[in-house]
C-alpha cells in the first residue's frame, strides 16, 4: 500500500461530478488535506488512480496524483496528522 496525494481543480462546472466519491472508494482509507486535496492509502498506483478520476475533468481542470512519503512537515487538524504519521514511510 501506498499513500497518494489526489488534488484537483474542476473549473467551470454546471454541476459538480462524483469525484469525491470516487477519490474515497479508490483507498482503503484517507485523509482530507483541503476542499480539493486528499491523501488516500491505497494499493494502486498514481496512474491507475489518475485514470479513474480523469473521467471527471475536461479539457480546462487539472488532476494530479503523487506519492507521498516522509518527511513531510505541516501544520493540520490532529487527526489528520495522526492519519499521515501512521501510513506515511520513508
């Protein structure tokens, strides 16, 4: 398992997409970092996760899945913190 940081910007939407749902069925579990970004633990790789989302973007959004390891260093809710520091490796 890895953890992947998912974010994204979906402009010029009449009606907002599912992505959130999927981006949280897409790990075994996650973290949400801001509105539009969250850490997922999840056993599939960026691209493999990058190419379910994609369905959900047009040609003027941006989507953007990157592993995440240690060190990382930021200031967040403690159980968010908890969550990163228990599945975060170097």
């Amino acid at each position: 398992m890895s953890v992947l940081l998912v974010t994204y910007d979906l402009n010029n939407e009449t009606k907002r997409p599912p992505i959130v749902q999927d981006i949280k069925k897409l790990g075994q579990s996650w973290a949400r970092l801001s509105e539009s970004s969250y850490a997922i633990d999840t056993h599939l790789t960026p691209q493999q996760v990058y190419n379910q989302l994609d369905k959900h973007t047009d040609s003027d959004d941006q989507i953007a899945v990157i592993t995440l390891k240690k060190p990382w260093y930021g200031y967040h809710a403690r159980d968010v913190v908890n969550w990163l520091e228990a599945r975060l490796n170097y």
